[in-house]
C-alpha cells in the first residue's frame, strides 16, 4: 500500500504496487515536486484560527515554497495559523496579505512560533517534530530589518531621503552625502578637503587657457593697446599699429595698412556723354577748357517725357501713339468735329437735322404698348399687362392676394402669398425638487384645444425629468398610463431644443396631468381646476344651489341647501344649513327690514 510519509506528501508506491500504472503516479509526484517551487495562495475563511494541512499526493497552495496568505473577512486580533501536519519539516516564504491590519503567527505543533505583521513577508521553516514541533526564521523578514544599510552592505547609509537633483557623493570611506541641487547659472566645483559645492563659473579660478577663434574667442591672451585688430580666418588675428599721427587705414584691395592720406592730384583728362537729344563740344578736356552741351535737333523721346517729334503742323490734333510720335489730324473741312469710330478719332461733318421715319416702344413685362412702332404720327399708349412687377423691381412678383388673412412669404427671390405658419405657445420648465412652470411651482397648465404648447424642457434643471401627460393624477406612478394623442416629444431634458409639444383635440379629456415619467410627485393639473392660492377654488365642479365657504388655500367648501325654508347659521366658527329660530313675526319682520334698509 502506498504511503505519505515524505515532507511534500507525496505517494510513495509500495514495492510491486501499481504495474502498468505506476508512471501516472510518478508524473503527479513530478507536478507536486514542481508546485513545491512555485507560488501559492491560502485564506482564512473566518475571524478565527485555521489549520492549513498539506493534501497527500494533491495539489494545493499549502505545498508552495512562496505561500500568501489572505482572509474572507477582516480580521479584528492576531491569528494563529497553524501548518500541517506536524510531521512535516520544510521551508516556507510566508506573505501576510490578510485584511484588518492584523498580525498572524505561524505554528506547526506546541513549539515556537512566527509572527508576522500585516503586509510583510519572511522565510521560516518548520522542525516537523510532532506534537512539540516549532517553527524558526529561516532569514530576516522584512518587519525585522531596522537602522541604514551600510555602505559597506552595498547600502547608501542615509536614513533620509536624498536632496532632488543633488549630487551623491562621498564625504567619507563608509558612508555618502549629497549635495543641494544647483541651478542654470552654477557648475559643480570640486573641493578636495570636502563636499562639492554649487557655484557661478569664475573665469579667473575655473578656466585656464585662451579661447580659440573657432569657439567666439581671440586665440590670445592679450591685444596690444589701439591696435587696429583684423581677422585672419580661424587663426589668431593680426593688428595693425597706428603708426604716424594723422594715418588713415587704407585698403589695398586685400588688407589695411595704416597710411598718410592723399593730399592733393592732377586732373589729366575730362570728357562729358549726353543723351541723343543734346550733343556737347570741347570733350575732352585735357588741360583746361569748358564744355559746351547743347540740343542735338533729335526730339526727345516719348518714353523720356517728350513728344518723339521736332515739328508739330499748325492746327492738327494730336492723338496719342504708344512710344512713338503721335499721330495729327487735320482740321478738315469748316465745321468739321472730332467723331470717334470706337477706336480712334477722324474729323467728320458734324450731324444735322434729319426726319424721324420710325418710332418703337418696348416694355417691361409688367407693361403692354400699342400703336408701336409709329411710322408718321401716332401715340404709343402704355398700360398695366396683368403680368405681375417683379421683387426685384420694387413690386411683389404675385397677381392675387389670395385667401383673407394670408401673408406675403419670401424665399429670397420671389414673394408667395400663403396663410401663416401654425405657430405654439411656450411654456417654460424648471425643477428644483417639483416641476416650476414658468417660475411657479406646480402651476396648472391652461391648455386650449387645437392651440399648440411647448413645455420647454432645455434648462439644465430638467436633466433626468421627462415631463409626460396622463388623466391620472402622477401618471404611471399612481397606476396611471401616458397620454400621448396630439403629444411630440423631442430632445434630451437638460438639453438645449428640448421640449414636450402638446396640441389637444377638441374631445380630449377635460382633466390631464403633467408628471415626470421617473420621479412621483413632481407635477400637477393640465386644465384642472384653478387653485385658491392662484385665484381660483380649486375644485372641478359645484354642486347646484350649494353655498360655498371658504376653506383657506384649500378646495372651497358647500352646503347643502337641505330642508325647505332652512337658512345659513354661524356657530361662531362656520355656517350650517338649519331651521330658522320660531321667535315670533316681529323677529322676521326685523330680518326683513333688515335686509330693506341695508343694515
């Protein structure tokens, strides 16, 4: 018969047991073997101790070398967790993932024990020596680690944290520091009898050598006083002495040099060029001499400002011509005018009288014309056609009003006479716990058949109250249904364009209810009657020959006529229908006097 005796409770098969079998066995031992490597969860299913014991030749997270704990519930005090069975002598990693901030002490038999506190994790081993047996830390747990990690330990020594963007460094052998942060403006300098330090560059004390030409520089270390300095490339630059008092830098083409400046010079030669329309004598001068410029007889130009010509004939016109020389038109005969052809000028009879052999007429199509054309004599008679003026020119582009009480639409272009549009009555709807209409809560909407309304439901305060109608008081949630004849609903409430439309027919209910279709008691009366508060009695009837009493903010009261000859009487407090007192004639001759006199 197999056993479980080994320490991950495995099947070990008795000699000559299982054959032909035995390699199913041996493969649930190896996936044991493996899960004894692995990770594995326990729970605590109540606010008790618990026994975890290791299934034999079964798989369960008791077996795995990292095992973590967790609880079903919170847990309100330590626990103990004990570990079987207590035969079993092995390593754990044990993690307190429990909830409630509680510790957990790890057992196996009457021995010692671990605890461990919430949300840390440590390694123990179990003796498995039976009933007495113990449990012991196998290394530190993380609830036991206290101080700094030395250097020397591959820690930092600090037990605080380190200043943001300083540097770390190392004040001594077995322990590190760290600098403040620096800024856009310092460096790092280096300290050799202590810490490095933060501070602006000194050119004297932190940089040594010249500054090449290459890098914004001179390449020297000093410039020679007024010198005049001149680039030489990426090489150091070259100077040039002031030399005699009154030098001038001047340039050879290539370089400067400092010289004494010109003083005077002889003008050898002088000659002058002119435009064709001026010529110039005595050029050159060589020696001394003047020269004499003067108009050539070629006509200056007309690109130049002039007219492209030397002589002008006596009385013609003159018609521009591009860049060249304008064109002349002779006077011709006397009385002759200047006519253009559309492209140019001619000088050409002027017109005289004549006889007008035809006269015509046309109109526009909102006009008629007879008697055109006229050949003789005659007279062209304009009348209205019947054809309407168009928008266009001032008229209305229509021949008939149409039906009473139509008016004139516009679509941009032309006009079109047609009833009006069906307009609606808005009626606007807030909510702050009950409907508002129009500001006043839970006013009775007045609707009048065939008129349209508009509950309009776009304040942001509507958000989440669809307004519905029933003809029962709270519609739906009073075991009402909604009505909907002549209903539209449109839109989102809270949202803008928003809105319930409500167009009644002439046979629809005389009492309708407005409510919100999620929410009771949010609305009230649609052509109910009006309230007391707003003026009214609040009730949808009065009974025949009832008198009425008032009753505060509540529906009027009535009082039965009841028996024949009975009057209203005051108790002090109301009035009852009741037999008149029997005192006599002269008691109702008073009463009648009474009400004679007016007093």
């Amino acid at each position: 018969m197999a056993t479980y005796v080994n320490d991950l409770r495995l099947k070990e098969i008795a000699t000559g047991d299982e054959d032909g079998i035995w390699g199913v066995s041996t493969n649930t031992n190896l996936s044991l073997i493996a899960d004894a490597f692995s990770y594995g969860t326990e729970q605590l299913a109540a606010n008790a101790d618990e026994t975890f014991t290791m299934a034999d030749g079964t798989a369960d997270g008791v077996r795995s070398i990292y095992l973590k704990f967790t609880s079903a519930v919170s847990l309100t005090a330590t626990r103990t967790v004990t570990l079987g069975p207590n035969t079993i002598s092995k390593l754990w990693i044990i993690e307190n993932a429990t909830t409630g901030s509680q510790s957990i002490i790890i057992a196996q038999g009457s021995g010692a024990t671990i605890t461990i506190a919430t949300g840390t994790k440590a390694m123990i081993v179990t003796d498995g020596a039976g009933a007495g047996a113990a449990v012991a830390l196998a290394g530190p747990s993380i609830s036991t680690l206290t101080g700094t990690l030395p250097v020397a330990n591959g820690g930092t020594g600090q037990s605080s944290n380190f200043t943001q963007y300083g540097v770390v460094y190392a004040p001594t052998t077995t322990t590190l520091g760290n600098t403040g942060a620096g800024t856009t403006t310092t460096v790092l300098h280096g300290n050799v009898g202590g810490a490095p330090t933060y501070a602006a560059v000194a050119l004297a004390a932190d940089v040594s050598g010249t500054l090449p030409v290459a890098n914004g520089g001179t390449s020297l270390t000093t410039l020679t006083a007024n010198n005049v300095i001149l680039g030489n490339g990426a090489s150091a630059p070259t100077f040039v002495a002031p030399s005699t008092s009154g030098n001038v830098l001047t340039s050879n083409g290539t370089t400067w040099s400092s010289t004494a400046p010109a003083t005077s010079g002889t003008v050898t030669s002088v000659a002058a060029t002119m435009p064709a329309f001026l010529s110039v004598a005595g050029s050159p001068i060589t020696t001394s001499g003047t020269l004499a410029v003067t108009l050539s007889g070629t006509a200056l130009p007309v690109t130049s400002g002039g007219i492209g010509a030397t002589t002008l004939t006596a009385n013609y016109a003159l018609l521009g011509n591009g860049a060249s020389a304008p064109q002349m038109i002779a006077p011709g005969a006397i009385g002759n005018v200047l006519t253009s052809d559309g492209t140019t000028w001619a000088s050409s009879a002027s017109l005289a009288g004549g006889t007008v052999t035809s006269v015509a007429a046309t109109v526009p199509a909102f006009l008629s014309v007879a008697g055109s054309p006229i050949t003789a004599a005659g007279t062209l008679a304009i009348t209205l056609s019947g054809t309407a003026l168009p928008a266009v020119n001032g008229g209305t582009g229509i021949t008939s009003t149409g039906s009473s009480g139509n008016i004139l639409t516009s679509n941009g272009t032309t006009w079109t006479s047609s009833a009006p549009a069906t307009g609606y009555s808005t009626i606007l709807v807030t909510v702050s716990g009950q409907y508002y209409l129009d500001g006043t809560l839970q006013q009775v909407a007045l609707l009048t058949p065939s008129v349209t309304y508009r509950f309009d439901q776009s304040a942001a305060s509507n958000a989440g109250h669809p307004l519905r109608l029933s003809i029962t008081s709270d519609g739906t949630h009073s075991g009402g249904v909604e009505f909907t004849t002549g209903v539209t609903v449109v839109g989102t409430p809270g949202s803008a364009g928003a809105y319930t439309q409500v167009t009644l027919e002439q046979d629809a209910p005389v009492q309708l209810y407005y409510y919100c279709s999620v929410h009771p008691a949010m609305g009230a009366g649609v052509n109910g009657p009006v309230t007391v508060a707003r003026g009214g009695t609040s009730r949808a009837t009065l009974t025949a020959n009832y008198a009425l009493l008032g009753n505060g903010t509540s529906a009027l009261q009535m009082i039965a006529p009841s028996t024949s000859g009975n009057v209203l009487t005051s108790n002090g407090t109301t009035w009852a229908s009741t037999a008149p007192a029997a005192s006599g004639i002269s008691a109702g001759l008073s009463i009648a006097l009474a009400m004679v006199m007016g007093f």
